[in-house]
C-alpha cells in the first residue's frame, strides 16, 4: 500500500455542520457528529479519501483542508 502525500485537517469550531463537504465526497469519506450542541465534520474513512479536494472546495467555511504531508523527502 503506498502512502498518501497528504491529509486531511479539520477545523471542527469552523465547522457549521451544513454538510456540503460529505454530499460533495464521492468516497464517504466524511460524516457529520452531532453531540446535542453542535454538528460538525468527522472523518469516517481516510484510507478511501483520494485528496481530489471537492469537501474543500465547497466548505465555505474552512472547516476542512487537504494539505500536503510533511516527509523527509519534501523538506
């Protein structure tokens, strides 16, 4: 398996739990957490995420990036 040159962050207090970002996802990457206060994006599945982008695309809220992993190999 090879590893993924990135990953996901999120920013939960960013987040306002609209749920663009998991009906844009193609993967089912994403769910959304309710805990009786608030809703926000959770990762459910990163191994299935392809970095393609469109949950950061469409978060208007910068709740959620794709940002490069920092290796060796890059600094």
């Amino acid at each position: 398996m090879a590893t993924k040159n990135f990953e996901i962050k999120l920013y939960t207090f960013d987040c306002i739990g609209c749920e663009k970002c998991i009906r844009k996802c193609k993967n089912n990457v994403l769910k959304i957490v309710d805990n009786g206060m608030c809703r926000f994006v959770n990762v459910i599945n990163e191994a299935s995420c392809t970095g393609c982008g469109l949950c950061e695309t469409y978060c208007y809220h910068d709740a959620i990036k794709i940002v490069p992993t920092m290796t060796m190999a890059n600094v």
